[in-house]
C-alpha cells in the first residue's frame, strides 16, 4: 500500500509557532490556531496580508526548526513502516517565500525532516515539493497513492484529484464540515485506524 503525506501542518505542526511569531510583532495579544490567526489578520486589509506573508516567511523558513510534528504523527509513521506502508510526501510549497526571496522553503524543510527523523519512514528521494497545487495533484496521481492525508479540503476538491485514492482530511480542530469524501478524522490515532486497521 503506498500512503501520501501533505507536509504542512498534517506532519510538521506551526500552530504553537504562528502563535508565538504573531506575539513576538505585536500582533495579537492570545495564542490562536494558526488558520484562526490568518483569518483575523487577513480581516485586517492589506497591512493584515502582509503581516501574514512576513508570519508565513518566517515560520516555513528560518524559524521552521521551531515547529514540531503534529500529535501522533511520529507513532503513525513508525507503526506504518513496521507494517510495510510506502509512504510518500508531496507537498504544495513554493521554493522561495514571497515576503523573502532570500529564503529557501525547500531547503528548510528537509532539514526539519531530517532532524525530527521523519526519513526513518520517509526516505529523501520519496518527498516531492511541487509549486502548485495542480502539480501536487498531478504528482498524487503518478505515484499511485492508494490513500492521501491532507490538512486542505481544496486538495480533494481539486478537479484533477484522482478519485480511486482514499481521501483523509487531516482535522485536529474539527473545523472540517460532515463531508462523504473525503473522511475527516480528528488525529492520527484515527488516521492509523483508517488505514492499518486496528
């Protein structure tokens, strides 16, 4: 069975990050989630967007060693292997950041792959960056993914998302609506069940 990863925010977690960065600039006065912090600031106008692009900037490039992986993930992975699971990860990631081109997305994130062990069950050569989310799909369906876990409804809305793959929505703050497909599932002790059985 081959099981596609997304990369962000499914198995390196930024809300404690984002939180911490938006405090550091002043830029709210209580920890929030990171998609409720992008809200509130995107409600802000335009000094609210680019607060959020420099936020963004930061937290995927010179503070990603700050992030952690999400709750479960690391046992996921390791019981996965154990079982025989080809894992993949194809991430929707630009290689530079749009408030600093001088940074490199890419580079980063593997170095926070390789230092949180995420290649024990993901080896280097089966991590795919793509710039686009057409390309992420694409990519999803040339590998042959039996199941993708996401944290991004709109990947699986993609009209090019192949619909023989297991769609699971990667859903920590149970924000997701009750969809048919893909299956939302709260953390990895679900999304272990879903696909290894229990």
């Amino acid at each position: 069975m081959r099981v596609g990863l997304d990369f962000d925010n499914t198995i390196a977690g930024y809300d404690a990050l984002f939180a911490e960065l938006a405090r550091e600039r002043g830029l709210v006065d209580k920890a929030l989630p990171k998609r409720a912090l992008r809200d509130l600031l995107q409600a802000r106008g335009p000094d609210g967007e680019k607060a959020w692009t420099a936020l963004q900037a930061a937290a995927y490039g010179p503070r990603m060693v700050d992030a952690v992986p999400t709750p479960g993930c690391a046992d996921f992975l390791a019981a996965g292997r154990a079982a025989g699971i080809d894992f993949v990860i194809v991430s929707h990631k630009t290689r530079r950041a749009a408030a600093d081109p001088c940074v490199d997305l890419h580079a980063a994130a593997r170095a926070w792959m390789a230092a949180n062990r995420i290649h024990d069950a993901v080896p280097p050569e089966k991590v795919f960056f793509e710039e686009t989310r057409e390309a992420k799909v694409k990519r999803i369906a040339t590998l042959g993914c039996d199941r993708f876990v996401d944290d991004l409804i709109e990947v699986f809305e993609h009209p090019l998302f192949p619909h023989g793959v297991d769609a699971i929505l990667f859903d920590p703050h149970g924000e997701a609506a009750v969809h048919t497909r893909p299956v939302a599932c709260r953390g990895w002790s679900e999304i272990r069940e879903r696909v290894l059985g229990t």
